[in-house]
C-alpha cells in the first residue's frame, strides 16, 4: 500500500462509528462485532484483487513503470540500430543503454538497502532478501506431490490439510496419554509448591497501554486467521484503541477470553528427513494479532506479580526480563570450573523432553497457578484462554476444517511460554543434591564429586526423582536425546553406564547447550570451529552480493550473519587461548573488507571506526566488562551474583571501586568470567567504573577501543 493509501484508511477508521460494540454486554458479540466493522472498512479501502505480474518483471521488484518503459524504448533503440547500421543509431543506443544499467543497479541497490533495513532485527526476513538476491530456491518449503499417512499415498492437498490437522491436534494427547502415571501426582504439588496467600488482580486498561505495545510490535506481514498482519494493526491502532480498550478490560473484568481470539491458523513447515512423511513438518501457528495484544497486556501484569512474589526459582532464565541464554550458559559454566579447580569431576545430564508445550495438563496447570496465588477472575480467565481453542491447517489456498485442541499452551503466544514455565516451576524442588538450569523446555542438571562411581550413583538417583516428576506431570522424558557428560582436567579410564528405567543414557564427549559447543574438558575448540564454519560459510554470501548492495546495506548483512556468532555468548567462550581465537579475528577483518570493499591486504582501523564495529578481541573484553558492569551493579540473577564480592577494607581509597580476586588454582577457571573478568574490570578507569548507567558504560569503552584504532 503506497502512503495515500494508508492515510485513507487510517481516516476512514478514525471516523468509524463504535457504539455497536459499546452496546453489547457479552463479550464474544461485542469482540465479533468490532471484528465484523474491522474487515469491513479495511475491505473498503484495501480490495482483494487477484493479479499476475508480467514474467520479464514478475522477480525485479524494484522496477518501476518508469523503469519498464524505459527499458522498452531501449529495446526500440536497439531494433533501430540494428535496422540502420548506423553510427549515430549505435551511439544514441549505447548511450541510452548504458545510462539506463546506471540507474537500473541504483535503484536495485536502494531497493534492497531499504527493506534490508526494514528487516535488520528479523533473521528470517533478512535470509529471505538474501535468498532472492542470490537466487537460492533450496530454502524454500516446495511440498511434494503427496504424502505419506500410515503406508497410505495421499495425493489430494485437501485431503492433506486434514490429515496435518490431525496429526498436529493429536501428538499432545498421543504422548501425554503413553505416559504411567502415579495417583499421588496432585499430592507431589502439595508438596512441593508452597501455597501463596497473596492472590493477582488485573488492574484496568489504558488506551495508551495499547498503543505504546502495538508500536513496539515488529512489522510483520503475515496474516492471521481472519486475513490480519500486525502492519495493518499498527496504521491504524489509534483509530481501534478506544473499542480495543472497551472489548479487553470488558475481558479481565468478566474473566473471559474472546472465542474467535483462540482459532489458529498452522502452516506445517519443514525440519528434515523424508518430505513426504507427516512426522517430519512442525507447526507454526499463526495467532489472532488482536490475541497477541491482549496476551501482553495480561503477560506484563502476570510479570509484576511473579517478580513481586518471587516466584519463580533461581534457577529459570527462560521467558524472563534481564535473563539470558548466556547468564544460563555462566551459571553451568562457573560450577563446572570451580569443581574443576576443587580436583573434581562434574556429571551433567542434558535432558531433552518430546513436546514438552503441547502436553501441559490444563487441570495440574490451574492447581499450580492457584498454589502461586494466580486464582480467582484472573485464573478463571487464564482457563477460558486455554479452554475451547481450535486450529485449522493451510497450505497455499487449501484450508482444512476446524479441530479443537484438548491440551498443551497455545504455540506461537505470548502467554504460552511463561505459563509453561509456571508449570515446570516446582522441578526444581525435586532434588536438593543436583543443582540445574532451565531454559524453557531446555533442562540440564548436574552434580560434583572426587569419587566419579559415588557420583554416577548419586546422578543416577537424582535423574529418576526427576524421571518421575515428569511422569507425574505429564512430561515425556526423549531417553534417546537425553545425554550425560563426565567433566574434569582428565577423562576417566573405566566405562561408566548410567541406566535409568532401564534405558542405556548415552555419554558424549561435545554436545550444543543452549547454541554454544561444550566439550567434556572445556577447550571451547568445538564451538570456535563451529562459529568460524558458519563464519566462512556467511562471508562467502556477503562477497557473492556485494556488487548489488551498497555498504550500509552491506553492514546490516554483516550485522546479521557474521557478528551474532561473534558475539553470542562470548564472555564465556572468548576469554580463553588467543592463538585458539585467531582464526576468527581474521574471518572477521575478511568480512569487513568484504563490506567496504577493500583490497585483500587493506588496513581495517579506518572501516572499524566508520562501521562503528568492534574488533573481536575488544568485542569480548567488550562483552565482559558490560557483564561486570551488571556485577558491580547488583543486576544479575542472585545465583550469579553471588559470584562476585566487593574488595574486603574499611577505607575509601583509588580501589573501593574494585571487586574481590579469588584464588584459583587451574587454566580452566582462570579463562571464566569470574576470574578474568574481575581482572579486566579492576584495570579499566575510575571514570568508567562511575559511569551511571550501562549505556553511559558502553559508550566510554567503544570510545576507548576507537581511540585506540586512530592511534594505532
């Protein structure tokens, strides 16, 4: 839609008469009837029209009319040269011609720069561009000719739909129902979920609540399954706001979730293996975009009362502010080393779970929600959002019919993550003698010992405590991805077998946790070969497009496909050998080069500086002192926080600033955070030290590093 466009739209909406929805006192017809008025109008201003680009322009969207035209009095031109062998028509035809590929290259250049920059924190989407650009087709989901159901072809895509529908609605119950289950599961929550006296309400909403989080909301253009993107949504969100604000606070008040926010559209995508067998396409459903604002709403007030209660264990880093993958990964990482220094051996047993978010049992859900204090309207509401919800399948313009989902959190909410993690919460109670992390439905626990035997038994033990909580809630244990790992300074001669039902867990010697390679003796020489593969393989992309993107373009490539490997995790990995690290401080100075399009041997100081990039070994020193930063400042997890302790003396001197150094007596441990970041924190100026925000803090040490790079 061109601007004039939109701006149409957004009148008509801001001009629309809303008392119908008013009137209403059932929350469903006054939700349908907002709905009905909604397509309506957009319908008015943005008619479906079916229409077929010719084939010359069909993939050359940045082909104006202007440009077509051009391009046809360049064919004119040439059919005249040709007819006249002339000199003059050669020289009016080369002339036209070469002027046109100028500006033909310019436009295509700020075609791509353009949506590259519409898409610069949305990976997918920049793939997507990417793919077009190099013409890349074996990315894209072509489903086959038919499908596989039980040893029966299935050719017809109506037919198919359905049978995904099927597929898709059933895998929860399928699992959840194989599952042997003791009858004392609702005792186990007793006693393990402390009751809550304090109970949640739902305070009242505001139009400018709505507003700020639609704004904040990415510009998506997929549609939901009323044919809504989010872009529409956010044209004309203060044309909406006012019956928005009426149907959602008419919802918390009544405890009721609208019907027609609850129906999914799925589209099965893709993972691997055989394309025609069911099994091997995952869902992705595609919500009610007026769903997503609602379930915000309530997350951020669900949120408060989580932090304000402390209700959440330690020991959780998925789903919450000021938590990460990479606290995660430090918090795993810190105990290994420490046990490492103490001539330990480390047993951590890396679970893997078969869809943990489609087997959430609704009834053990609520009784765990009551025990926090989420009850009352605010649970009856969580119920009803949970209760009644129906999908349909889509592929291309086929559509299955509606099934209803009978368990599980909603794929694709808002809310269906942080309910999941309320309902795995109390597993962390299960043992008090292995500690554990949890991101999501990524659970890792371990435990330490000199004695390795002693430890298996005990690892052992503790596993089927927790075999057996997941059974009693409904989890189903993946024994076959389950993994264990023995680490320590040196590996173990005798075989150990960990057994638990009966089944064999096997031992490995690397393994991805959380998207970052461990090894059992923590070298870091796995994940460093891991990232400088997916390295080479992204600045091989890079240098087959740089002749149709400009350098800003270009920089927002880098951004996306080279510096996330880079930079992810880091300040655990990054602090350990230089001569181990680099290879990958010379793929990144490659990649620059590939950006500003330099010569092979070009100094990189200078594009650094105008890129406003870091070199690698200051991007990890980087990385550290902003996690130390967040130490020194009490905003980390308390898990982790307890890591870090103020230098001990009474007086305020140059050094009251810095933090404690502790003894250490391995490598290992020297390469952690705690250690060598304290190390780098009690160097950097006092200046810095004082800065009173983090962002104040980020900008004074890029400054330092460019300081640096003009000096040098």
């Amino acid at each position: 839609m061109n601007e004039h466009a939109v701006r149409r739209l957004k009148e008509d909406f801001m001009g629309q008469n809303w008392e119908p929805v008013y009137r209403e006192d059932d929350l469903d017809k006054a939700y349908e009837k907002f709905l009905n008025i909604f397509k309506t109008v957009y319908d008015r201003n943005c008619p479906r029209m079916r229409y077929k680009n010719k084939k010359n322009y069909s993939e050359r969207p940045w082909m104006s009319k202007g440009l077509q035209n051009a391009c046809k009095k360049k064919n004119v031109l040439y059919k005249q040269f040709i007819k006249d062998r002339s000199k003059k028509a050669e020289e009016k035809y080369k002339t036209y011609k070469n002027k046109l590929t100028e500006i033909l290259r310019r436009c295509k250049k700020l075609y791509y720069s353009k949506i590259l920059e519409d898409n610069k924190n949305n990976i997918r989407g920049t793939w997507n561009i990417l793919n077009k650009l190099i013409r890349n087709s074996s990315r894209r989901c072509n489903y086959p000719q038919y499908f596989m159901d039980n040893d029966t072809q299935v050719n017809k895509l109506e037919d198919v739909v359905e049978k995904f529908n099927r597929f898709f609605v059933n895998v929860g119950p399928s699992l959840a129902g194989g599952i042997c289950t003791d009858d004392t599961s609702v005792t186990i929550n007793n006693n393990t979920i402390e009751r809550n006296m304090s109970s949640m309400f739902l305070k009242p909403i505001a139009e400018e609540e709505i507003i700020e989080i639609v704004n904040k909301c990415g510009n998506k253009t997929s549609s939901d399954s009323d044919g809504i993107t989010m872009t529409t949504v956010k044209w004309v969100i203060e044309g909406i706001c006012k019956p928005l604000t009426h149907i959602f606070n008419m919802s918390f008040r009544l405890g009721q979730f609208p019907n027609n926010m609850k129906i999914a559209k799925v589209i099965p995508l893709y993972k691997s293996g055989d394309k025609h067998n069911l099994t091997n396409y995952r869902p992705i459903s595609l919500l009610s975009q007026f769903s997503k604002i609602l379930e915000k709403l309530f997350n951020n007030r669900l949120d408060t009362f989580i932090d304000k209660h402390n209700i959440l264990s330690d020991c959780q880093y998925g789903f919450r502010s000021k938590r990460s993958t990479s606290l995660a990964i430090t918090d795993l990482m810190e105990d290994i080393t420490s046990a490492m220094d103490e001539k330990k051996y480390t047993m951590g047993i890396f679970i893997d779970l078969k869809k943990a978010f489609d087997t959430v049992n609704h009834e053990l859900l609520m009784d765990k929600l009551d025990k926090y204090g989420i009850r009352g309207m605010v649970g009856k509401w969580i119920r009803s959002y949970l209760t009644q919800r129906r999908q349909f399948v889509r592929l291309g313009e086929y559509q299955s019919s509606e099934l209803n989902i009978v368990c599980g959190v909603p794929q694709g909410s808002v809310l269906g993550p942080k309910l999941f993690i309320l309902y795995i919460n109390d597993i962390c109670k299960v043992s008090e003698t292995v500690k554990m992390v949890l991101f999501a439905d990524d659970t890792t626990i371990w435990a330490s010992d000199e004695n390795l035997q002693q430890l298996s038994v005990r690892v052992s033990e503790e596993f089927g405590k927790i075999k057996k909580w997941c059974d009693n809630n409904l989890l189903s244990l993946n024994l076959e991805k389950t993994k264990y790992m023995v680490f320590g300074n040196r590996r173990p001669h005798n075989e150990l077998q960990l057994r638990i039902g009966g089944a064999n867990i096997e031992r490995v010697y690397e393994i991805k946790f959380l998207g970052v390679m461990v090894d059992d003796r923590l070298s870091w020489k796995s994940h460093i070969r891991h990232v400088r593969n997916k390295m080479a393989k992204n600045i091989s992309i890079l240098a087959r497009v740089r002749h149709m993107l400009d350098v800003k373009a270009l920089r927002i490539l880098y951004c996306s496909l080279i510096l996330p490997y880079l930079e992810y995790g880091v300040e655990n990995w990054g602090n350990t050998y230089r001569s181990s690290l680099q290879p990958l401080y010379i793929l990144q100075k490659r990649a620059i080069r590939v950006v500003h399009k330099m010569g092979y041997r070009d100094h990189t100081n200078v594009v650094f500086i105008r890129s406003k990039l870091l070199k690698f070994f200051d991007l990890v020193e980087y990385k550290t002192a902003v996690f130390m930063y967040k130490a020194r400042n009490n905003l980390l997890p308390g898990g982790i926080q307890k890591l870090f302790g103020e230098r001990e003396g009474g007086y305020n001197l140059r050094g009251h600033l810095n933090l404690k150094v502790h003894a250490i007596r391995t490598t290992k441990k020297r390469f952690c955070i705690s250690i060598s970041g304290v190390k780098l924190w009690n160097n950097l100026t006092v200046d810095m030290k004082n800065s009173t925000r983090i962002k104040e803090f980020k900008y004074k040490y890029k400054c330092m590093c460019y300081t640096r790079y003009m000096q040098e």
